[in-house]
C-alpha cells in the first residue's frame, strides 16, 4: 500500500511507467491525484482520456472532463474522483494492464500523453 508518486516532467519516469508500472491490490481503493502548472494562457476544457488494455483486447476507454484552469504561480491540484474512492477490480479481473493517458483541451492539444503498466494482484 501507500501513495504513489511519478513526477511527469521527465522523460525517463514516464518511459520507466510504460515497462515497470504499479501494483493494485484487487478491492483496493484509489484516487489519482495531479499537479497542473499553467503558465501563459487560460487551459480550457482540460479533459483525461485513458485506454487500457489487457493484452490486446481493449477493455475501458474514460474521458473524465477535469475542468479550465487560469495562469497562476501555483500548481493547480486535481484529484479524481473528486468524492469518493475508485476501487480496483477481482477475481478474473486481476492480470496485467497497459493504460495509454492523454491530456488534451478544448482546441484539441495534447499537452501530456503517456502510457503506464500496472498489475491487479491479490496481494501488494
């Protein structure tokens, strides 16, 4: 168990995602917590769009509308979901997964895309 953290800014830690990953803990609870800087211009519409697969048969494909976001000093903290927990999948659910998540705005720019592996597992 534990908080997982993964610093998006730099390139080896979003390679080392894509091939290491994560373990879930089947019934576990979750919650995604980010940390958006906008620097210059009003980020509209930011919406998450995740794809995961297991092998190579899709099985969730999730936009969630996380909001626009104006320029400041400070990082904007967004958590999902906003109330509540997640909870990780059992039974014939647990296996390895590779999740394909982009963040893209109203006028249709990426502004991260990343994929990640994780694992559902009885045990941590």
């Amino acid at each position: 168990g534990g908080n997982l953290s993964f610093d998006t800014e730099k390139k080896e830690v979003l390679a080392a995602l894509g091939k290491t990953g994560f373990i879930l803990k089947e019934k576990c609870n979750y919650k995604l917590r980010l940390t958006v800087r906008v620097q210059h211009e009003i980020l509209s519409g930011l919406k998450m769009i995740t794809t995961v697969k297991k092998g190579i048969i899709r099985v969730a494909n999730d936009t969630e509308m996380l909001g626009s976001y104006r320029p400041q000093k400070e990082a904007h903290v967004i958590t999902n979901p906003r109330r509540g927990w997640e909870e990780a999948p059992s039974g014939i659910a647990r296996g390895n997964y590779m999740a394909t998540v982009k963040f893209v705005d109203d006028d249709k720019v990426t502004h991260l895309s990343f994929q990640y592996a994780f694992k559902i597992s009885k045990t941590w």
